[in-house]
C-alpha cells in the first residue's frame, strides 16, 4: 500500500498546514508510529472558509442531478477502494477490517439512499390566506462545518458530508486527531469523484484550535458533531457566542439493555455480547448498563459472560480478526482505569478485567455483576469492551433504573411480549429503542439520534437530509 496522505485537503488540493506543524499517530496494535500527520490550525481554517464561500454559489446553483451524480461516483470509488480505507483505519485506530467491511458497506449504502432521497425534496404551499398564495423554500445555508469522531471514521463522514453537500451546502470537515487517515483518503477521492474545489476541504488537527475556530468561526453556518458530551457542550457554547450557527450534536451514552424472563436466553445473551464486542466497544450505540430480570439473572449472567469471553485477538489487518485493540494508550489507559475503580467500589468481577496482551492496546472482555450505586462504571461512558450486569424485579422499576441518567441515546429490550416490549420501548428516555436486537443503527432509512444530553438533532434519513437546509417563507398577494 502506498504511503499515506498526510496533508491538509483544501481548495481540491493536498497541501501542508500553514505553521507547517505536524504530530505523530500510532498503529495501536505494534505502538509504534504510523504517520506525521500536518497540524491544522485557525489561519487553515480560514483558508478553508474562504474555499467553500467561493464554491458556494456555482455549486447551489447546480440540478440536483448534477449533485447527486457527483455524490454517487463517491460511492463507486469507496466501494473500488474500499481495501485500502479500511487497511488505513486498521493500522490508525486498530479497526479491524472485518469490522470495518460493514462499516464501509453501510457508508456506500448510505450515500446512495440520501442521494436519491435528495430527488425529492420540496416545499409546502397554501391557499388559506384570501387573496394571496403562501410557499415555502428549502435552500441550502451555505458554509457548514463537520467535526468527526474516530470510532467509525467513514460512516460518520458520509453522514454528515453527503446530506450537506448534495443539499447544496459546501463544508468543512475536521477529522479526529486520532484517525486523520481514511479522512485524508476521502479526500482523494472526492476530488476524483469530480466534487469542484471547495465543495469539500478536509483538516486534521485539534479540538482546541481547528475545532475551536470552527465552532466559532462568523461564516460558518451550520455544524454538526460527533463525539463527547464535554466537547459537544464546548461546542454550543462558541457558537452562541458567536453567531449562532446552526448545531447538530451526537453525543455519548450509558445505554441500558433490558432481558425479561420470556425471551430465549441464549439468543439474548449471544446478541447483546456480540454487539459490546463489535468494534472492541468503542461504539455509541453499545449496551454497556445490562439489566436482567431476578428469575433468569444467574443464568443470563452464566451464558452472556462465557459468550463475551470468547474473543480471538489478532491484527486488525486480518480479515479473520473480530477483535481488536482501543484506539490508542488513552482511550487503553482510561478503561483499565474505570476497572480498577470498579474493583475498588466492591464491584463483582465475573470475567475479564486487565490487559489481553504484552503488546497493543488489547484489553479483556470484562464483565461485573450487581455493581454498587456508586461505582462510577454505571453512570459513565466507558467507551470499550466493559459490561455491568445488574439484576431487576419489576418493570417499573428497571425503567426507573435506565432513565436515571442525563444520557439518553440508544437501549434495547428483549422479550416475546410485543405489548410489553411496546409499552417500556415508549417509556425509555432515549431516541433509539432496538426489541429483541443490541443494534441501534440498522435501519438505514431512519433517523439516527439521542436525547437529552445525548445530542439533539438528527441523522441519515429524510430527516438527516432535511437538517441541512434553511427553510423559508415567500407570501405572493395576487
């Protein structure tokens, strides 16, 4: 494989940061060091604005079947490619390529659904007014701004990406630090997928400065986010105080994982391990908060923990590796961390619990039961291979138990009773509910999104296309 692209993409062109900074990514399974990535800051952030304003007004201006025929040879190259992206997110971030093939799939699945949704996008129009006939207009806003999350660097680039730009948009995106690579690729591609020269202009760098002078920057008019809550509350807060650019945000969660007694045990248990284990656990949608109803507790806990345990760690670039290691040595250092505090609050350690190998970030399916109130791993996000396995008696309570957090993204319920299953669905505070599945994202038409201090607005779908434009009103006095 070549080597990989280390510059900034602006203007539909690889050049370096203008500091000519760069720091260093490491391959977390060998530890050793990848790339010197070039370091964007606020002077390349306004080079980038700059670009996009200029691209604007020919881009808008396009059919949207010019649009969407850019946006669908995007897709035929990522699918062409998709070998090598996904080789780059497995030696940056350690994704293995197995798990990176869905990842991937799901990006090319995705373009093609909101590129053709974008056929169909129209206003309203009414005749109640006498005398006067009243429309309204869907028009893109113009320079927006994306800033990444590295657990599933593509997919969360087409989400946010094509939606704006085939809407008529232009953007910025800022990669995370931790995975500029496959970002950088996509670059590559977009300007041989024919996108016009700042239409879309990729940065790698910071939160503090690229991401920072985009949440603030006054030409910027929209921008959406993945990543923490902290970050994304940063976020908010610069673009109140600056222009009050429009902001889209998906963030953590706690996600709790409901088992009652009438569901077929092994099923539940297999589904709800292999879905905390994919991607290592660093995947929003993960249920790491469990709940299992008294009269199948020990029994769940038996089959889920002998099922979690089963775990084959290898090179994420084997396509017979399902396991890999954490992004890097903070996320590696921050969950032994929440492991050990568990140990320490009295927690009961069923399985798991330290480091899987000598070397690469590789950590242990872990498993605690009847967690104690305190311990901080029932309340925060962990972001890894970490379950909690608590037990409940009644319905009402373990909603109780679920709501009691200020995050609110995804949770799944288990059991044969669609009535019930209905009923605690609705009663979840959370924008995602899966019955009888720990998947939170498998319906590709439909929108992506959390509650509460998990985010607000939404994703993929009619309404992640709709989100990225401006509506407005026209009044015609006949």
């Amino acid at each position: 494989m070549a080597a990989p692209e280390t510059r900034l993409f602006i203007n539909g062109e690889f050049v370096p940061s203008i500091s000519g900074k760069t720091f260093p990514v490491y391959n977390p399974t060998t530890e050793e060091k990848v790339a010197d990535i070039f370091e964007g800051d606020a002077e390349d952030v306004n080079v980038a604005v700059t670009a996009a304003e200029n691209a604007f007004p020919a881009w808008k201006s396009l059919s949207a079947h010019e649009r969407i025929d850019k946006c669908l040879k995007f897709a035929e190259l990522i699918a062409r490619d998709q070998l090598e992206i996904a080789a780059l997110d497995a030696q940056n971030v350690g994704i293995p390529v197995s798990v990176n093939h869905f990842y991937i799939q799901r990006a090319i699945q995705d373009i093609r659904h909101t590129a053709g949704l974008a056929h169909d996008v129209h206003g309203e129009t009414s005749l109640n007014t006498p005398g006067q006939i009243n429309i309204t207009l869907r028009q893109p806003y113009g320079v927006c701004a994306a800033i990444l999350a590295w657990n599933a660097p593509v997919v969360i680039f087409t989400a946010k990406v094509i939606p704006c730009v085939v809407a008529g948009n232009t953007i910025i995106v800022k990669s995370s630090e931790k995975a500029p690579l496959s970002a950088l690729k996509l670059g590559a591609l977009a300007a041989e997928a024919g996108f016009p020269p700042g239409v879309i202009n990729i940065l790698s760098g910071f939160g503090h400065t690229v991401g920072a002078a985009l949440s603030s920057h006054m030409k910027i008019r929209k921008l959406t986010f993945t990543g923490s809550t902290r970050a994304g509350k940063l976020i908010q807060e610069a673009a109140a105080k600056s222009n009050l650019k429009s902001i889209a945000l998906e963030l953590g969660g706690k996600n709790p994982l409901i088992v009652f007694p009438d569901c077929d045990i092994e099923e539940a248990a297999g589904s709800a391990a292999a879905g905390l284990k994919f991607n290592s656990g660093q995947i929003c949608v993960s249920n790491s908060r469990i709940y299992a109803h008294k009269d199948i507790f020990q029994k769940f806990l038996k089959a889920f923990s002998e099922k979690f345990a089963e775990s084959k760690f290898g090179s994420p670039l084997e396509p017979t590796t399902f396991f890999g290691p954490q992004a890097d040595k903070l996320q590696f250092d921050q969950i032994l961390k929440y492991i050990e505090q568990a140990k320490s609050a009295g927690a009961n350690l069923v399985t798991g619990g330290s480091r899987a190998t000598e070397k690469g970030y590789y950590i242990q399916p872990t498993v605690f039961a009847k967690v104690p109130a305190t311990a901080h791993l029932l309340h925060e996000e962990v972001f890894g291979p970490v379950a909690v396995i608590q037990e409940f008696e009644t319905e009402e309570e373990v909603i109780a138990e679920c709501n009691k957090t200020e995050y609110g993204l995804h949770a799944s319920v288990y059991s044969k009773d669609i009535s019930r299953a209905c009923r605690v669905a609705t009663a979840l505070e959370t924008g995602m509910v899966s019955v009888n599945s720990s998947g939170g994202s498998g319906a590709y038409d439909m929108p992506f999104g959390g509650w509460k201090q998990s985010g607000n607005g939404r994703e993929l779908g009619k309404l992640g296309l709709e989100a990225f434009y401006e509506i407005k009103m026209v009044s015609i006095t006949l």
